[in-house]
C-alpha cells in the first residue's frame, strides 16, 4: 500500500542519490579526468572562468539529469517497491539535482543571504580558489566528510582577477561584511593571455589559481 511516509521516503532518498552523486560526478568524473570528456572538459573550464553564465550546455546537463532520474531509478524503484515509489524517487533526484544548480548558479551570481548561503559559498570558493581537490559537494558537506576531502578554511583566498562581482565594493576591494571570509590575493584585476593559458593548464591539473 501507497501511504505519505513511503513517498516521502522515495523523495528523500532520490534527493539523498543526488547529494551522492553531486559529489561522486564533481570529483572522479569532473576533476580527476583532468579534461578527458565534455562534462570534465566543461568543468574545468568553469574553473578558468571562475563565474556562471547560462550556456547551451547547461540544457543538455539538465536534460541527462532528467533521463537519469526517469530512465534509471524510476524503473529501479517501480521493481523495488512500487511505481508510485519510482516516480517520486525520480522526483526526489529531480529536486535535488535542480536544488544545486540553482545554488551553485546563486552562489557565483549574487552575496549571501542566510547563514547556509554564507557556508555554501566559502565552501565552494575554497574549492574553486584554495584547493580543487577538496570540498566537492557543492550544496552538502556530508560526502566530503565521508571521503576525508573536507577543508574549513578560515579565510577563503581570492585571486583578485577571479573575485566574484558581489564579493567586492566600488573601491575594487572585499567588502567589508566579507572581509573576515575572504581575502584578495594578486594584483592583476584583468586576465592576460600568458595568465589565462596559466590558469588552464593549473585548472586541468585541479591546482589552486596563482596570485
Ligand atoms: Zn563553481
Ligand atoms: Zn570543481
């Protein structure tokens, strides 16, 4: 029998799958591919950039997520346990999978505005400007934890020409709510060819940006 509880189940644990998977996809399949395929090739060169800007490929992640989700635990719940069960496990993964990108995309775009935002951030601009190896959950902490790869920096260093635009005042410097999480480091506010084949060849070797 169908009841709320076991959907809820199936929602939490196709949402737990995601927050398995974020980090599983971001560190073997991403970072230590170092480049070999589009979704490592792609996601280094977020890691040159060092901002989001809505691109084509985001459609096609968007839609493997979704294939996923509906093509393979959809059926492995519905043999499990039930169709209703599958559904919403899909579902559950559905939401968790969007849940990230969208906080991921927030993080990039726009300053913190709770304390789990302000934690998200610091968690996920270490890994981008600190240690790439490190911190790959992007939304939790849980599996880094797990895995021994997670870093609580004090304060996260920021590449002055890789510093996201909320993160800094008119004057060009970390503005001072974010002074105690963040510091610039570098004096270059612009990329120079010679600095941007720098930053690739660091990024596709998962090593830290340089001043
Ligand atoms: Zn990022
Ligand atoms: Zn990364």
């Amino acid at each position: 029998m169908i009841t709320a509880l076991s959907l809820l189940g199936a929602f939490a644990a196709g949402f737990a799958l995601w927050i398995l998977f974020e980090y599983l996809l971001h560190r073997f399949a991403m970072h230590q591919l170092h480049g070999r395929g589009i979704m490592s090739r792609e996601h280094l060169h977020h890691h040159i950039a060092a901002g989001w800007t809505f691109s084509f490929l985001h459609l096609l992640s968007w839609a493997g997520m979704l294939i996923v989700g509906f093509v393979l635990w959809l059926p492995l719940g519905w043999i499990t346990v039930s169709l209703p069960f599958g559904i919403t496990t899909a579902v559950g993964w559905t939401a968790g999978y969007f849940f990230y990108e969208h906080q991921h995309a927030q993080a990039h775009l726009r300053a913190p505005r709770n304390g789990y935002e302000t934690w998200l951030r610091k968690h996920h601009f270490h890994h981008h400007f600190g240690h790439p190896m490190a911190n790959h959950g992007v939304t939790l902490p849980i599996w880094d934890r797990v895995f021994g790869t997670l870093e609580v920096p004090d304060q996260v260093r920021v590449p002055r020409r890789m510093a996201q635009a909320w993160m800094l005042g008119p004057d060009g410097e970390i503005r001072d709510e974010f002074a105690a999480d963040y510091v610039l480091v570098g004096t270059a506010t612009t990329t120079s060819e010679r600095q941007s084949q720098l930053d690739k060849v660091r990024a596709f070797a998962s090593i830290a940006p340089e001043d």
